[in-house]
C-alpha cells in the first residue's frame, strides 16, 4: 500500500507537469512538421475515415486503424491531439512517458481505479492547494529513506484509525 501512495503521488505530481502519455507509447517517432497540429483546435474536421488522415498519421497510429471509424469524433480528435503532444515532447519526455505507461499498464484494475479517483480529487484543489501539495511533496523528497519509511508508517497507522 505504502508503493501504492507513492505512485500515486508520483503521478499526480505528472499529470501536473504537463508531461502526457502518448497515443503509442511503444513507438519511438520523431517530431515531424508535416504532421498538422490539433491541440485545441476543435474547429478542426477529424476524417472518419483513417485513409483520410496524412501518411505520417496513419503511420504513427496504425494500432487505431481498425477501430478508427468506431471512435467518436471527439475520441478521434482525443487521439490526435494525443499523438501531437508525443511528438512535440522531447526524447527524454518521451521515455518518461513509456516507463509510466509501462507502469501503468502493471497495475490492478483496483489500482487504476484508485489513482483515476486520486486524480479526480487532484483537479478539484485549487491552484494554491496544488502548489501547497507540490511543496510538500517536495520535502518529502527531500527527507531521508529511514524519515520518509517513518512518515509512511505514521500516515498508515493513522489511516488503519480511521477506517475502524
């Protein structure tokens, strides 16, 4: 559980940074300027139909192609402003990005669930409760393993408390 809090955190603290999983992880792409921008430009016409899309496209997410006339259009437009993101992101970004949807994809269903909840109650903070988050998990960070083993049983007794 305690690994558990952690990634959670961990990810949290991601989903802030602007850093996006990416529409096929598994590839290694490189930016292409041919390939049309889409963030924010839901005035945008998305083709239904996946031969519609730009070569470059269509190569980068050919594991959507036999699904893709199934997506709604906003799936659609989801997915490419998706692979937009991936391709503006650095290789560095890129590889942080594999590793976490790596991780991701090693997590229970119980897991998942727990973190889409904990993301959930992250968009409801403010910003100032936000910044206060970050700040302390900043100096989290900071402590020493046995501090940190200390904080986690601490924060586990007090939990087990309140759920009896």
């Amino acid at each position: 559980m305690n690994r558990l809090l952690i990634q959670v955190l961990l990810l949290l603290l991601l989903a802030t940074t602007g850093v996006a999983s990416a529409a096929e992880p598994g590839a290694d792409h490189t930016a292409d300027p041919a390939v049309p921008a889409v963030a924010g430009s839901p005035a945008i016409a998305i083709p239904a139909d996946f031969n519609a899309l730009p070569a470059t496209q269509q190569q980068q997410l050919r594991r959507f192609e036999a699904r893709w006339p199934e997506l709604s259009s906003e799936q659609r437009q989801r997915v490419l402003q998706g692979l937009d993101r991936w391709n503006q992101m650095s290789p560095e970004q890129r590889a942080r990005a594999k590793d976490k949807f790596q991780r991701w994809q090693q997590l229970t269903p119980e897991q998942r669930q727990q973190l889409r909840e904990a993301h959930k109650r992250w968009q409801q903070l403010s910003p100032e409760q936000r910044q206060q988050m970050r700040e302390r998990m900043q100096r989290f960070r900071e402590l020493s393993p046995e501090q940190r083993q200390q904080l986690r049983q601490r924060f586990e007794s007090q939990r087990k408390r309140r759920t009896n």
